[in-house]
C-alpha cells in the first residue's frame, strides 16, 4: 500500500540527547609519561598521539619548532630517512606531525595488528633524532620553494597578515614567516631546540582505538624507556601578544580575481563566565552553514562562495575571526556588510526562532564533536592542552542552552564591536582608505 | 543499512547516479551546479538547511564525474527529520528564480577561487581536453568554462532535475546508530510513494584508441615549471583497474615510494611529484605530475620519469615492495570506515559500482594483483604513442 506523508510539517524532533562524555583513565610509563587512554575496541585501528610543549611560542628563530617537528623522522642515530619511511608504509602506518603556537609533536595510526612492530621505531624518532645535514638543506630548499607557490595565494597572504596583526609585531604567538627565513635554517638551530623541548617531561601521550593490555606493556618496553635530560625547561617570561595601535591592513595583489577578508580581535578566554555567550553569538554570526553572514554574503548577495567566523583557543590568548575570499569587485561591499552583521548583533534581540535553531544546531554539533574515538582524540588534545576536562564541554553546552535573547544583546555590546576590529584586505585594495 | 550501537549520531547518505559525465557539451558544470540548487528548497519545505540545523544536523555534498553524492549526520532521536527533508527534494524542487540567480553567482566565485585565481588552478581544465576528444570526461566537473554557468536557465534546471533526480537513479544508505525495524517503515513511509523516472539509457561517447603522444605548453604567472603527464587506464570494474591504483601507489604513494626517493631526495629533480590515478567510472587517467627544480628543464625531468617507467616494464617487482602497497590499501580502507559518515559514503559508492557487500571483497582484489601482472599493466598503460603531456611554463621575470 502506498502512504502518503504530510510533507508540510516536520517530523517531531526527539528528545534531546545528553552529552555524555567519560573522561579518559591514564597510567605513567616508568619514566614519568602520562597516558590517556580513549579505548574503542570495536575498531582494528590504533591511534597513539605524542604531545611536547614545543610549539613556535618557544622558538628563538623562527621555523625552528615547525622544521623540528617535519625533521624528526628524517633519520636516527642508526636509521637512515628512507628506512623509516619504509617501515612505516610497510605496515600501512601514517605518522603524522603537528606543530601549533603552543604545541607540537606526532600522531601514529596504524593498524592494531602491527602497532607493537611500530612502536621500537617511534622510539628511536623521538630520543635519537640526528636531523642529518642534508635532510635540512632539502627541506629549506623544498619548503621555501612551496612557499613562493602559496605566497601568490590571497588567502595565504592574508592568513599570514593577519596574525601579525592581530598578536602584534615581535610577539611569540604574531610571528610573521619571511622568504629569507628559510635560508637561516641549519642543523645546529634544531638540535637545540630538539634537546631542549623533545624531553620526558614535556610530553604526555594519547592512546586511542583498538588497544589492550599488552599493548600498553609494549608501549612501557619502549618509549617508557626514553631518557630524560633531567633539567626541567623554564620558559623565560615572554609577550605572547600586544595591542598595536595598527588597526587596518591593505595588501594589493595586483589583478587578483579576489580579495582576501580577515577581520577580528583578541577576545575571551575560555575560562571568562561570558565565554559561552560569546561562542553563540560568533555561531549565530559566522559560525555555521545557516549563519547570518554565509546568509547574507554568500546565500543573499552572492559574494563569496563561503565566509565564516570563528574563535581560536590558544594557552595565553583568543582570537575572534570573521575570514572570507571575495569577488574582488565587491571587496568595500563585502566589507560594509560584514561590519552591518556585527553591528546588527548588538542593535536587536536575537529572534527566538533563529536562537532556537542555533542552540539546537550546537546540541547536535557538540555530540558529533565527541562521536567516534578519533573525533574525541581531537577533542582530547585541544582541551588539555587549554587545561580543561571533558566535563568542561558539557557544562559549556547546559550554559548556552539557557542563554536569553536579552543576555546575548548585553554580551554583543560588550564582546562584538566592529569598531574595535582590526582588517585586513589582501588582494584588489584601491577603493579602500 | 548499517549498525553502529557505540555511537549517538546518524548518518544518511544519498547517492545520484548523475555526474559531469551526463552533461551535454555545450550546458557542462550542470550536474554541480545543481548540486547547489539542491539547497534552494524544495516544494513543501521552503529551506533545507533550516530544519536540518534545528534538528542539530549538519550537511554536504558533492559532485564528481560519475555521480552526486548528498550526505547528512545527525543526533539518532532526529533521523527521521532527515527523511523528510531528503524525500521532498527527491520528490520535486522549489525551482525558485533567486536561488537559480545566487547559486550561478556563487559558483562562478568557486570556478574563480578555485582554478584561476590560484596558482596552477586551470591545470586540468588543460589536461583533461588534451587527454579527451569524445568522451565527457574531456571537461570537469566545475565546467568547461563560466559561460556555461551563467547560460543556465530556469528550464534546463528543470530537465536535468525530471531526468536524473529519481528513485530509481538513487542509492540511500543509513548508518550510525539505529534500528532496522523502526527505520524501515520510516524510509518506506516518506520515500515509497514517489514515482520513479523514465528508465536511462546511458552512452557515452568511446574515447578512441590513442595512437600518438600529445602535448601542449602553456606560460603562467607561476613561480616554477610544473610537468603533468596522463594516460588512459582501465575502467573502475576492470580487474586491472586495480592493478594500475598498485603502479600508482609503487610510484608515488607514501615517502618510501619510487618517484619521491629517486627524483625528490637522490636526485632533487622534482620539488615535489606525484603519481594518482582519477578513479573513474569510465576509462579513467593515470597522471604523474611533478614541480621542477629550478635548474631542471622539461626535457631531462620527462626522460626521468620515463626511467622510472621502464623499470616497470622490464623488471619485475620485488614482493616486499608489492606488499608494502598492498598493506597500506588495507589500512586505508580500514581508516576510511571508522566514522559512520565514511561507511555510509563507502557503502552507497560499492553500491552504485555492483552491491554493498562488495566492500568486503575490496581488499582481496589487490592482494590477488601478482608481480608479473604489474609488469604487464606497466607495458599496456605506458606504451609508445599513449601520452599526454602538459608542459606548464613559469613566466621569467614574473
């Protein structure tokens, strides 16, 4: 029999679903290393994530953290560069390095089945790194080349731009990468750095997926072998941003399709009662598909082919971001209209259905951040690098679904004043001033 | 269908067996644009995205040259939201002029920002014509050009809609954390009373048989002399389709691989190279591609790769090696189903090639590829006269 639904009304939405988060267990290695554990043995997939505080905050030349991090796995005291990679794809691994303002490190994964075949080799990349001579050469030499490439790139010029501007100049966290720095780089700078910052007791580690009992005996037998040097490392008290007077930036790229928007400011931290209030108001703005700004300048007039905003976390210091690429023709309007949404937030109560919306849209969005044992790696290392629980993100989502239109208005006028926004145009500039 | 009981969330996904392949030549980048159109409401529901974001859903799509590709995940409690939003659109769109209007806007944008306003951006806009003369796969899926786009009428839009958005050209796959008995009926109830399309004839142009290399030169305002090389290769349900992905991965899959260490490293003939294969439907391409070292001319970066190439044709491959690419496709496709967005997007896609199930299958296919029938796919893929090489030239003093 044939059924025809009444398609004019929604289905009704079930009950809302509790963000119900366990808190990964731990134990220490012999030499002192925590390790998380967010096990899911339904999965033939292992993920083993090696966190050091070593992220370009602590550098004292530029490059040196990042060029550390790629470097590791270029030869060992008894492996050369080709024999590691070899291993590697050989069991089908993926060894992956990271490297933030704050922190840097790797991440493995593997299959389960040949995780303990890894692990000897994981050691040796982390306490017997070499950084040969000519793997530096090569890697100045092909990253300099890759960044006269993206240099061209609108979005990449502005990206760059931008976090000088916004973390001001000669700060730790607005360091701003220049061609020449590549010519600097040697392997003196980087064992430096690698004996100073790649230490027991600057680490933790993160072991998710298919995992087990031998496992973790495995993992003791080698990298809870790693020798310490001993000396805790204390970082000299340093300027991770400033509030330079500079509040717009022009770059002109010469017959550029597009133009490049960034347009933001320091904000929040995430501890400040405030800050779930802010984190909706940036989702109402910018912060997902059904945003006013995607709404308006892509859905609406047609501008952009996408434009967001977005809060970045960092240990000493947030940023609010509204970035979008443009059709360069309409860089001022684009810009005018983005300044009127913000502008908007703080002129009118937020409509009870658009909030509604959007405090169901993040109750979804918070349980898929944490579904699946990877997702919750990912989430795992953001929060406790910010030094924040898992519980923390919960409590956050409770927070936001009792906001008020009238709380949110106070908090735009407070947290969202485009005034106070610094701009950066790189791309088609001549009608700016 | 799948089940996953660990997790909280739903994924469904929609499959529709059209892509830039069915295009008519003079009206290409259709089947993407339409994919955006699919966003612009439908007949009784005036937005898609609205509903889906208040049941705490989040959305994409995409298109390629086989097919369009819908995909959803959601919290479980809200599935059959899901449902309805994805039968209206199935059953008929809004056709609302504005949406028509803004989407050719923000897909000229996507043409702009994607290939041309960016470095090496029109690389397969050039190579793709070069390769093909008949067969669709001559344009991309973006269109051969933003003419096409802005040409689009509200009619077209129509035609396309009547012929390909139907039940019978769709693949729905439900993963996540549900139950058959509850789903069904749902899927029957909101689904089942939509009438199916006229049955599709599909032919597609033969690309003929090439008999003689062909190449092409182009300057650009690059900072360096990029080399792309393509041949024809075999069809997705060929046996030696999977034979060529092993070539490819030999070649350039991981740092171990052949063109990184001897080109990259040894040699730094290349800053960067890479062989991959399109993956096609059809006879796809096989392309290598390669930025030269500043002190590297096109000539002497061809020959090294043609090296290379002939120690494949006239050496058998060491089974360590062959192994190491066959491990890595079994990891692959283990990492590609841990989410349940992935095994819903994997499920639906065996589908379309032959049936779900031959998923499980996948693997074994490569582990069967022997050394002696790489050698022999090496020769057939590369012999004399079946090149297509794109010299893609940094403009001096740019």
């Amino acid at each position: 029999m044939t059924t025809y639904p009444d398609r004019n009304h929604a289905p009704a939405l079930g009950h809302a679903q509790i963000l119900n988060i366990q808190e990964p267990e731990s134990f220490t290695l012999d030499n002192g290393i925590p390790v998380f554990l967010l096990p899911a043995n339904q999965q033939e997939a292992t993920r083993l994530d090696i966190v050091f505080d070593a992220g370009s905050s602590f550098q004292t030349q530029k490059l040196q953290a990042s060029a550390v991090n790629k470097l590791l796995k270029e030869g060992t005291r008894n492996k050369s560069s080709y024999e590691i990679t070899k291993t590697l794809d050989f069991y089908g691994a993926y060894l992956e390095p990271f490297s933030g303002k704050d922190k840097a490190g790797i991440t493995l994964f593997g299959l389960y089945k040949y995780f303990d075949k890894l692990l000897p080799l994981i050691f040796e990349i982390i306490s017997e790194a070499v950084f040969p001579e000519e793997e530096v050469r090569l890697y100045a030499e092909r990253k300099k080349q890759q960044f006269t490439i993206q240099y061209q790139k609108v979005r990449y010029r502005a990206s760059m731009e931008y976090n000088e501007l916004i973390f001001g100049k000669n700060t730790a966290y607005g360091q701003k990468l220049e061609e020449n720095d590549f010519d600097i780089l040697c392997r003196d700078l980087l064992v430096d750095f690698y004996q100073l910052h790649y230490q027991p007791h600057n680490t933790y580690f993160l072991l998710g997926g298919k995992t087990s009992p031998e496992l973790f005996k495995q993992l003791n037998d080698t990298l809870g072998k790693i020798p310490g040097n001993g000396q805790p490392f204390l970082s000299e008290p340093k300027v991770y941003w400033t509030q330079d007077e500079e509040q717009y930036r022009y770059v002109t790229k010469e017959n550029a399709l597009q133009s490049a928007l960034r347009i933001g400011n320091i904000t929040l931290e995430r501890s400040h009662p405030d800050y779930p209030k802010l984190y909706l108001l940036n989702t109402i703005l910018g912060g997902y598909f059904g945003s006013r700004l995607m709404s308006s300048l892509r859905e609406d007039k047609g501008y952009t082919y996408g434009v967001y905003s977005s809060i970045e976390n960092f240990k000493h210091g947030n940023s609010l971001t509204i970035a979008t690429e443009v059709n360069a023709e309409h860089t001022v309007a684009a810009l005018i209209e983005i300044e009127h949404q913000v502008e908007l937030l703080s002129q009118h109560k937020i409509p009870d259905r658009e909030l509604e919306t959007v405090k169901n849209y993040l109750q979804g969005s918070f349980l898929r951040y944490f579904d699946g044992p990877f997702s919750l790696a990912d989430q795992f290392l953001k929060s406790h690098s910010l030094g924040l629980n898992f519980v923390h993100y919960k409590e956050m989502l409770e927070q936001v679904m009792d906001l008020t239109t009238g709380e949110l208005l106070d908090a735009a006028r407070k947290y969202m004043d485009f005034k106070k926004m610094k701009v950066l145009v790189a791309g088609k500039t001549d009608e700016l001033k | 269908m799948h089940q996953d009981p660990h997790t909280p969330m739903a994924a469904v996904n929609i499959l529709y067996k059209v892509g830039a392949r069915d295009e008519d030549p003079e009206k290409t980048g259709f089947a993407h644009l339409f994919e955006h159109l699919m966003f612009g409401g439908s007949v009784n529901i005036p937005s898609y995205d609205n509903p889906l974001q208040q049941a705490g859903g989040e959305n994409n799509a995409f298109t390629n040259n086989d097919f369009t590709n819908y995909y959803l995940t959601l919290p479980k409690n809200n599935l059959e939201t899901a449902f309805w939003l994805e039968s209206d659109r199935m059953l008929s769109l809004a056709f609302s002029r504005k949406s028509l209007r803004v989407q050719k806007q923000v897909v000229t944008e996507e043409f702009k920002q994607n290939y041309l306003n960016q470095p090496y951006g029109d690389v397969y806009l050039l190579l793709k014509p070069l390769a093909y003369k008949h067969h669709p796969y001559q344009w991309n899926t973006i269109g051969k050009e933003i003419s096409h786009i802005e040409k689009a009428t509200m009619d077209d839009v129509k035609h396309f809609y009547s012929r390909y958005y139907n039940p019978n050209n769709a693949i729905l796959c439900v993963t996540g954390n549900i139950h058959p008995d509850k789903v069904i009926p749902q899927i029957e109830n909101w689904f089942g009373s939509i009438p199916s399309g006229a049955e599709l004839q599909r032919n597609y142009p033969a690309e003929p048989e090439q008999k003689e290399n062909r190449t092409l030169t182009v300057e650009r305002d690059v900072p360096q002399d990029a080399l792309y090389m393509a041949w024809h290769m075999p069809a997705r349900n060929e046996k030696e389709y999977y034979t060529s992905d092993l070539i490819s991965d030999l070649l350039s899959n991981g740092d171990s691989s052949r063109l990184f260490q001897r080109l990259v490293k040894d040699k730094q003939w290349f800053t960067d190279i890479n062989a991959y294969i399109t993956g096609d439907m059809d006879r796809g391409l096989f392309i290598i591609s390669g930025k030269l070292n500043p002190s590297v001319d096109f000539h002497s970066a061809e020959e090294q790769i043609e090296k290379e190439l002939t120690k494949l044709t006239e050496h058998l491959v060491e089974e360590e090696e062959l192994q190491k690419v066959k491990n890595k496709i079994e990891a692959n496709l283990v990492f590609s189903e841990i989410s349940i967005l992935g095994k819903a997007m994997s499920l639906s896609y065996f589908e379309m090639l032959s049936k779900a199930e031959d998923i499980n299958n996948e693997t074994e296919k490569y582990q069967a590829v022997r050394r002696e029938d790489i050698r022999e796919q090496a020769r057939k893929l590369f012999a004399e006269g079946k090149k297509n090489v794109l010299y893609y030239k940094a403009k001096k003093n740019s």
